[in-house]
C-alpha cells in the first residue's frame, strides 16, 4: 500500500472506531476532541468546526475544547477568532502553560510583541522546560531588540531541536522541501506556502545547528531572509549547502547582497528608479556626536534613521531637525543605525501610498497597495478598511498594475527583479512626480498574508491566492531540475 495513503487511511479508520466509543460513551469529551482532530487532519473542515461547536456549546468552559478549537482556527487564518478562544482559555486556567503559550503565539503572529512576551514567560513559569515557549520568547524578545535576553532562551528551545521534520497529511507522495532559518530572527514567514497536504517540510536552524545528519529533500527554500539581521546564519547556510545536492530558492549569497546599503546602491544607477542613499554608522557614535554624523555622511534633513533588521515600522523614526536626532534614536537598539534619505512622496491630497509587488521566480505580482495620511506606511496600519476610495484604488492596482503606475514604472520594477535576481522576493516602493520608481526597501523578507475574512476584502483573495499558488509551483518545478545522483 502507497505509504502516504497509509496515513490517510489509518485516521480514517481511527475515526470508525471513535465514533463506535462514542456511540458507547456518547459524553466523553476526550474521545469526541480526538474525533474532531482527526476530521481537521483530513481536511474535512466543516465537520470539525461542527464537533468543536457542539462540545463548546455543551461544555463552553472545557479548556483542552478551547485550545483545541483555537489552534483549528489559527491554522486557517482565523486569528482574530482564535485569539478570542485562546483568550477564554488562558482566563478559565491560569495555571495552563498551554494555554499561554498558545496565546503567545496568536499575539506574536499579531505582532502585539509586549502582551506575547508576558504569555511565554507565563507558560515557562508554569512549566520550564517547555521547548516551543523558549522558542517563542527567544523571537519576541528579538522583535523588542533585547538580543541579549533571548540568547538563553534560543539556546534551551533550540538544543537538541535544530532540525525538525512537519507531519504530513497528503496522499500522493510528498515534495521534500529542506527549509533553512535563523533561531535569532531574520526568517521569512512560508507557513502560507508550504501546504502539509503536499510538502514535508523539514526545518534546520541554522545558526543552531550541529551537523546532523539532514534527511534527503527535492528542493531546498532558504528563508533567512533578512541581510542585515542575520548575514552570519546566511553565512552557515552557504556551508550547508556546499554539501546539498538540490535546486535551492533563494541562494544565501544572492540574499546577502539585499542589505538595504548595498541594495540601495545597486538600484540607483537603473533607469526610472530613485534609490535614496542608505548609509550604516554606528549608534553610539550618532548618540555622542548627533547630526554632525549625518551631515558628515552627506545627509540633510529631514532624515529617516532605522534600527537594521527591524520590520513594521519598529525602531524607524523620521526627525526633522538637527537637534532632534539624539533623542529620537534613544530608544533604539542593537549597535548600528542606519541612516535613509528621506524623499516626500505626498500627492496633492496629502496622501502617501506605498506599493508593494512580489517577484516569483522572474513573474511579477501586484500585491497591494497602502494609502496612508502618514509618511510611515504599512498595510494594517493605513487607511483601507476605513477607506473604501482607498480600497478601491488598490482593487485597481491589483487588476491592472501597470495601468495604476504607469508603463515605465513597471518596466523599471523588471529591472530591480533582474538585480535582487532571487526566486522570491518583494518590492516596496512609491511613485514620484515624474512617475519614477522610488524604492523604499527590495528582500526576500516580504510576507504575503491572507486577506481577512470580511466581505470588503473580497477583492484581494484572488491576488493573494495567485502569489501562493506561483510559490507552491515554483518549488513543485524544482523537483523536476534536480539533479541525479
């Protein structure tokens, strides 16, 4: 029998004999959670919400029914509805490390990094050895720059642990995929990609990792993805691979050429592109002289300074005066800053927008587009669900981007694809008065997330679902180019 079918059948044939307990034992809470899994594992969705409504309904304050139920809906983008479950669940037993954690990683995905970190260190109160909590609290304490707190943390999630292989749930034989990350941070989000009905995913750590023995795989998906953060793990990857036979997305050195200095630097000879100079000094020379560094470096103000390796607007202060540059950085973290040119790309109505196109495998793809009253912009934080001229404009853009920005806006995206030269890889970027393209950051390190459940959003499913569905295609054609051995 087809060893992937196996699996299959032998939940499905759990499931007979489940329901033949229960038939039995019509109450037992543990037996209809186990039944209602199993239904989850097998994509049988709308029965499994169904068991998880009525053992809620019959038993609400059930805490393993509310993790349960919670992780279901976390695993199929609810978050929103499974922070809410999580929520009930930590409040019923405070005394659930479970709970908490489960918690924490809702916040986290949220990025609400204070309340999540509260969580983690709540769950290893309970419970210290606790592996997936460590993990988690080692990447929120990253995400809040205090590196030096989280290094303990790393090391007791991660030891021992650097290599782990996901279940999977498929029936035809699966597409090994190898998945390189960084413990410390710096790693794309591919949950969204990496379907466990046709990829086995296996995750090595690489900055933790010992030298293992690593199975087999078709393709390797390097997912460091942040040069400026993690150019070491990038490193170790590159001595991985000197080992790995296999078709890799995104090489570690074609990555390591995306730090926002030298990308910037790269971009600004092409044509119809504006690249603004990025310069990197050190923090504690900009803390002790202020602007005489920046004016030293050639910048003028106002002036955009940024802690590297920091996403979502973390640690990225515009000052607009010279005797504001000291207090603005006080709170920054790490050793460098960076300082940016800071080019005002406000229309007439006082708008900025900032545009966002993916590149999959040499194609691109429109992904959104974010209009914001304010200079920094980000799609959760700008004005779309409020806004529906908004959401309209980005409805456009998605439909026919070439259209919204212009021929040779476009034709000079192609050309900072052609640059990063990465399998995957995103462009953030604004359009000036002469319709050049001015480039705010290009990496591996864009995500691609679900639009959320709202009819207003109806609109980007289908684009959304296009980028995923050229990722899972681009990594199914590599199993084809692999080489013999």
């Amino acid at each position: 029998m087809n060893p992937w079918r196996q699996t299959r059948a032998e939940r499905e044939a759990a499931i007979a004999r489940l329901d033949v307990q229960l038939r039995a034992d019509p109450l037992s809470i543990g037996l209809a959670l186990d039944r209602a899994r199993l239904l989850a594992e097998l994509d049988r969705d709308d029965e499994a919400r169904d068991d998880y409504l009525r053992l809620l309904a019959r038993e609400p304050d059930h805490p393993r029914a509310l993790n349960d139920f919670g992780t279901f809906l976390l695993q199929r983008g609810f978050r929103a509805a499974a922070r809410t479950v999580y929520e009930r669940a930590a409040a019923l037993d405070p005394a659930s490390a479970l709970a908490h954690a489960n918690l924490a990683n809702v916040l986290f995905a949220e990025t609400d990094y204070v309340a999540a970190r509260s969580h983690y260190e709540a769950a290893l109160a309970i419970d210290p050895e606790r592996a997936a909590a460590h993990q988690g609290l080692s990447y929120t304490l990253a995400r809040l720059g205090l590196d030096d707190d989280a290094v303990e943390h790393r090391r007791r999630g991660f030891a021992g642990r650097a290599i782990h292989t996901a279940a999977y749930r498929g029936t035809a034989r699966p597409l090994d995929v190898l998945l390189l990350v960084c413990a410390a941070g710096g790693t794309l989000y591919t949950e969204s990609f990496l379907d466990d009905r046709v990829f086995r995913t296996t995750t090595v750590a690489v900055d933790m990792y010992d030298g293992t023995p690593l199975p087999p795989c078709d393709v390797v998906f390097n997912a460091i993805s942040d040069a400026d953060r993690s150019g070491a793990a990038l490193g170790g990857a590159q001595r991985i691979l000197a080992g790995i036979a296999r078709p890799v997305v995104n090489a570690p050195a074609r990555v390591l050429a995306t730090a926002r200095s030298a990308a910037a630097a790269q971009f600004a000879p092409l044509e119809g592109v504006v690249a603004p100079r990025i310069a990197g000094v050190a923090l504690a020379e900009l803390r002790a002289a202020g602007a005489a560094v920046a004016e030293a470096a050639g910048f003028t103000f106002p002036l955009l300074v940024r802690a590297p390796g920091f996403h979502t607007g973390a640690h990225f202060v515009r000052v607009e005066r010279p005797g504001d540059l000291v207090d603005a950085i006080a709170g920054f973290p790490g050793r460098d800053a960076l300082l940016v040119e800071y080019v005002d790309l406000r229309g007439a109505e006082g708008r900025v927008r900032k545009y966002r196109v993916m590149t999959i495998d040499g194609v691109l793809y429109p992904l959104h587009v974010a209009v914001s009253r304010e200079w920094k912009v980000h799609y959760f934080s700008a004005d779309m669900a409020s806004d529906a001229a908004n959401r309209a404009e980005d409805a456009r853009f998605l439909a026919d981007p070439a259209a919204a920005i212009g021929a040779p806006a476009w034709a000079a995206l192609g050309r900072i694809r052609d640059v990063l030269g990465l399998e995957y890889a995103g462009i953030d970027f604004g359009i000036d008065g002469s319709g050049r393209v001015v480039v705010f950051e290009a990496n591996a390190t864009m995500i691609v997330l679900a639009p959320g459940p709202e009819a207003i959003w109806d609109y980007r499913r289908a684009p959304v679902e296009r980028v995923v569905g050229a990722v899972r295609a681009m990594l199914l054609a590599r199993r084809r180019l692999r080489p013999l051995q």
